[in-house]
C-alpha cells in the first residue's frame, strides 16, 4: 500500500507539471483559503496543501464521497476526486521481541471540492464557513516574515545552527 500510494502522488504531480501547472507555485493573493475538510474543519498539510491548490476550485472546503453521503448530499456525476494523503504513527507490539515499537501508516483517500458535490442548503448553512476570507488574511507588503510565522496556525517548532535549511515532517521541525 505504500509503495501505491507514493507511486499514487507521484504520478499526480508528473501529470500537473506536464499540463503546465506547477503546484508549489502560487500568487501572494490567492483567491481561496488553504484547503481543510469540510466536516473536520481540519486544514490538510504537507503535499496535501499542493495537490489541492493545483485543482483551482473556487472553495477550500473539501470532502470524501463518504462524507458527502453522510451529510445527505451527493457527488456529481462525472466529477473526479483528488487524491490525498494521511499518515500517522502507530504504536504495535512486536511479536518477537514483545516490545512495543512505532510504525509508520500511510493511506490514500480520494477527495472531492465542495464546490463538485451537491449538499442539502439546511446541512451546508448548519457547518458554516468558519475560514476568514484569503483577502483579510493575505500578507501586506509591510509584513515581515516574522510576523507571518508568528502567526501561522499550528506552525512547525523552528530550530537553527543547522548546515541547510530543511523541514521534517516526522518531527514537523523547520530546521535552518
């Protein structure tokens, strides 16, 4: 399964980048917030952010075809998914040893804008959008990268005196 899915990804950013969308590359002023999960609320990270920025939808919320289902609303037909990822660690006995050891879990999930699926009004107005608009929350000129950092929700731990610059996922430090 991991294998797949990194295969997965891979493939998803070649096609991009071969239809002349680089997904890293972004104006100061987008016209959406970052994506999140529209029934978790929780914003999505790590290559995530790319792949759903390269979709160009309108809104940032986002949404499993099971979740749209529960919510009583349906995909349209003929839509497509984007893939994402999600992966945690995950605390296993090993059976040899009988100590505990850590492990890493990847899956794949396919996900769907919001703006691809039709939801009940009553269900769509009762999650709300708690996101401030991008505008109000896009940077000044004035603005100094300290300041955005400062200000970043749920930002990496940031660390220095290190030989280049680096971020780590598994530890979610910025090394500088």
């Amino acid at each position: 399964m991991t294998t797949q899915a990194y295969q997965h990804i891979t493939n998803r950013i070649v096609a991009l980048l071969e239809q002349g969308t680089v997904p890293w590359h972004k104006p100061w002023k987008a016209s959406t917030d970052l994506p999140r999960n529209l029934v978790s609320k929780k914003p999505y990270r790590g290559v995530n952010v790319f792949l759903l920025l390269a979709m160009n939808y309108e809104s940032p919320l986002w949404l499993t075809f099971r979740q749209a289902s529960q919510l009583g609303g349906t995909v349209r037909k003929g839509e497509k998914a984007c893939p994402v990822v999600f992966w945690k660690r995950l605390t296993i006995e090993d059976a040899e040893h009988g100590e505990a050891k850590t492990i890493p879990v990847l899956r794949l999930y396919h996900v769907f804008n919001a703006t691809q699926c039709d939801l009940p009004a009553g269900r769509q107005a009762a999650l709300g959008d708690p996101i401030p608009p991008a505008q109000a929350m896009a940077p000044s000129p004035e603005t100094k990268p300290e300041e955005i950092v400062a200000h970043m929700p749920r930002r990496p731990l940031i660390k220095h005196d290190f030989v280049q610059a680096f971020y780590s996922p598994r530890e979610d430090i910025v090394g500088l």
